[in-house]
C-alpha cells in the first residue's frame, strides 16, 4: 500500500513551502497564518458540537457595535481569534465586526511587529441554531504606524494592500481558504488527525455562472438596475442557460465559496433601507474580493473594484456584487446604462 502520507500537505508544511512567495517574505507572516489555523481548529471544535453543548448556543443578550444580537458563538470565536492573534506575537492589533473599536496589543520588548489583522470572527452567525454553514473571514495588513502601539490608520488601508486573506467555512467538512498574492488555496480539516491539508490547490472562478445569490425579499427596495439584472436572471433564453438558479443561505462565506467552485455572483445592494447595503468593507468585502481576484473572479462596488475603495470607518458598509467576472460585468453595464440614462433625463 502507498504510504497515505506521501500525498498530505498540511497548512503549515504548504505555509513553510511558499513562504518564499510572500510578501516582505519573513516568517512572520508565515506564523501568522499557522496561529490562525490553530485558532480555527479551537472553533470548529464548538462550532461542531453547538447542537449538543446547549450553553454555546443561544444569543448573548448583547449586541455588537452594528447593533445586531451577539450570539454565544460569535463572543467565543471573537475572544478566540483575539487571543490567538495577541499571543502569536507576530500581529500588533486586531479590528473585528463584534467590537466597536480597534485593539492594540501590548508591544513586544524588542519585537518590531508588522502586521494588522481585520476579523468578522464567525460571519452568518444567525444560522447556528439551524445548524447551516457559517464561516470566519481574515484579512491582514501590514503596518503603516512605524512603531509603537498600532493606530486607526493601519486598519483603515485600501483593500489593495492586503498581504493576505482567507476565510474559514464550517459546514459539512471545515476548511480554511487563503490567499498571499500568488493564487487561491483550500485546505480541507482532517478531525482524524486534527491538520488542515491541501484539498483545493490553485481555486479559479469559472468565469461565467448559472447562480446568482441575493436576498430576493428585499427585490422592491433594491436599485431599478439590481431589479432589472434579477429578472434578466430570472428570464427564459437558451442561448445564455437562463433561467439561473437562484441559491441564497443567508451565510456569505457558504455562498461564496459554493459560487466560486460552481460560478456564480453573490450580491448585496443598496436597498431603500440600507444606502450602502449591510456588508462591511473590512471585515467582509475586502478579504473576500482579495480572493475573488486572485481565483480569477472580480468583486464590485457597483461603481469601482472594491479593493479600490478607501475606507475611512472601522465598520463602515458597501454595495457588494461578487464573483464570475462575466456576471459581475453585467451588473457593473446595467448600473452604468442606468447612471446615463438618467443624465440624459
Ligand atoms: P440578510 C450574515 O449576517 C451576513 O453578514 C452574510 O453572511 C449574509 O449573506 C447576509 O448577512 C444575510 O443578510 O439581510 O439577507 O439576512
């Protein structure tokens, strides 16, 4: 029998591997990302047993700086990522979608810290009493302050200059995808030996998709353009595989990720209620259009890339259209019809 480990490459043995790839390659960015999987094996650990251990479900009866119900979980994961991060030593300060403000780690003696990292610690929380995917997105910068305690401004970067970003998806198996630059990656948890190993190399969006993902129930308060693209979705013609499938879970990491296997565009608009849509830029938009790009796929504001946008809030939102460039691109045209139209009015 072949020996069954020749074939594994665990996350860190892959992580040592291209490590001469990275950015500023140190080790440092190296170690960063292991304690990040380590931190999301702690999870998916009570992510696994929510269902039986029933005092990890439930909500808090708190809510986060975005005003929404904190669950059980979502606490646990965010102190569990916050702790791994400020023991790794190689982080000087974490953002995440659950605290109001950033979080400076006590400087190292000695230790020039590089890094920053934005968290949304366990997006789509709502569908952990129903037992649906859920899934914690990263997103790491490097320093802009020169030393000393980080400040505001090493969160607030564009989402360009992202080093690298991932996501985890706890769903029927938990995996942990990533970029640094240099293409897309997914490693697969084995519980069995408890390592993530390389299940998913080099992931490439199809460039065209039959799925589209948006919360349909909010059609009317959506951007005549948005309503026009959901019909031409929704419409009959052969030629271009219409109608798509309309598949929307309420967990974007879930959505995303199936989308970006399958091809397809996952969408959250403006809505008469929302100008600016519910997704936030640095906790969710930015590390997600990192990977979308570098799988060859595209992430939009409607308007511009969203790695583009130059934020200026911790927790501020955006318009997200994300996915198989070729659907992406046709919502950017509907948009922008739509923008001449009305200066010709
Ligand atoms: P709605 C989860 O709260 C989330 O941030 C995404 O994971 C998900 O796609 C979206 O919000 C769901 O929002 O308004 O459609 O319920």
């Amino acid at each position: 029998m072949s020996n069954p480990l020749k074939k594994l490459i665990t996350l860190d043995e892959f992580i040592i591997r291209n490590e001469k790839d990275f950015p500023f390659a140190s080790g440092e960015l190296s170690g960063l990302l292991r304690d990040i999987g380590l931190a999301a094996k702690i999870v998916n650990r009570e992510v696994n047993k929510a269902g039986l251990v029933t005092d990890i479900q439930g909500i808090m009866g708190s809510t986060n700086s975005s005003g929404e119900e904190q669950k059980k979980l979502d606490v646990y994961a965010n102190d569990m990522f916050i702790n791994a991060l400020r023991v790794s030593g190689e982080c000087c300060g974490v953002a995440t979608e659950e605290n109001d403000d950033y979080i400076a780690f006590e400087p190292l003696p000695g230790k020039n810290v590089k890094y920053i990292v934005n968290l949304d610690p366990l997006d789509g929380s709502g569908n952990i009493d129903v037992n649906v995917s859920i899934g914690t997105i990263f997103s790491i910068f490097r320093r802009v302050s020169l030393s000393g305690p980080c400040t505001r401004e090493d969160f607030l970067q564009k989402g360009r200059e992202q080093v690298a970003a991932g996501y985890i998806i706890y769903g029927s198996s938990t995996m942990l995808v990533y970029t640094t630059g240099n293409g897309v990656n997914g490693f697969t948890l084995d519980p069995s030996i408890g390592e993530f190993c390389l299940s998913h190399p080099n992931f490439k969006f199809p460039s065209n998709g039959k799925i589209y993902s948006v919360n349909q129930g909010n059609f009317l308060k959506f951007p005549e353009p948005i309503r026009r693209y959901i019909d031409y979705c929704t419409a009959e013609d052969k030629a271009t595989g219409r109608p798509y499938s309309f598949r929307y879970i309420g967990s974007m990491v879930a959505d995303f990720h199936r989308n970006m296997i399958q091809g397809g565009i996952y969408m959250y608009p403006p809505t008469t209620k929302q100008a600016k849509g519910k997704l936030r830029l640095l906790f969710e938009c930015n590390p997600l259009a990192f990977i979308a790009e570098q799988a060859g796929g595209k992430a939009s504001s409607g308007e511009v890339p969203i790695m583009d946008l130059e934020p200026t809030e911790l927790h501020e939102r955006t318009p997200i259209y994300i996915g198989s460039t070729d659907m992406v691109d046709k919502v950017e045209e509907m948009l922008r019809k739509a923008k001449v139209g009305e200066a010709l009015l």
